[in-house]
C-alpha cells in the first residue's frame, strides 16, 4: 500500500517498513508519482515526495515536463533514492538524489539520521 508520513516527527524505522515493503515488482515511477501530488494538491501543500525505488524506468519526455511544472505550482520537492546506479534517470524526475548499493546501505543511512 502507499505509505504517507507527516511531518515534523517521522520515526526512521516507520520509513524503513515503507522502503522494504514489497509491491509486487515491475517498475512504474509515473503512477505513483502522479499519485503523490495528487495526494500533496489535496492535502498538505509544498511537501516532500520521496521516491525510493530498485528498479530504472524510462518515463515519456511530455510525462516529464507536465510532471516538473505541476510539482513546482504546488511547491513540492521530489528526492530520489535509487537502490543501484542509475542516477542518470532518476535525475528526470528529482530535485535530488542519492544512490545506494543496497536497502540495508539505505537503512543505515536513514538510521544515522535519528
């Protein structure tokens, strides 16, 4: 299911449970992505959208640019975190990004944030 945390107070381990959960495999990054804004236009403006995700996806360039300009109206930051080495994609859709070797180099990093 889809995982929404409010801040200011997100326990990390709460975020480790939604990066680990296990959808079902293929890689989709518009279908949630456009999830999540419509999930920030409704409910809390100028929030993050986190993208956490093991797998590259090509996404249409019309896709990208209608993506970029809806998000920046609402004010929401996307952060990518890809779990391998394809930053060069995820790069389309993110305002920043951070590239793993592992879920458990993911989980590390997140807990030395506490």
């Amino acid at each position: 299911g889809e995982h929404h945390f409010r801040p200011p107070n997100v326990p990390p381990l709460e975020i480790l449970a939604a990066m680990t959960y296990f959808y079902g495999g293929g890689t989709s990054w518009t279908a949630p992505l456009d999830a999540a804004l419509g999930w920030v236009d409704r409910s809390l403006p100028k929030a993050d959208i986190i993208l956490v995700t093991d797998g590259e996806c090509d996404v249409p360039d019309a896709w990208a640019a209608a993506f970029k300009a809806r998000r920046r109206a609402l004010g929401a930051q996307v952060y990518g975190v890809c779990i391998g080495s394809f930053r060069e994609a995820m790069d389309v859709v993110a305002d920043e990004v951070i590239c793993v070797s592992s879920i458990e180099d993911a989980a590390e990093r997140l807990m030395d944030l506490d």
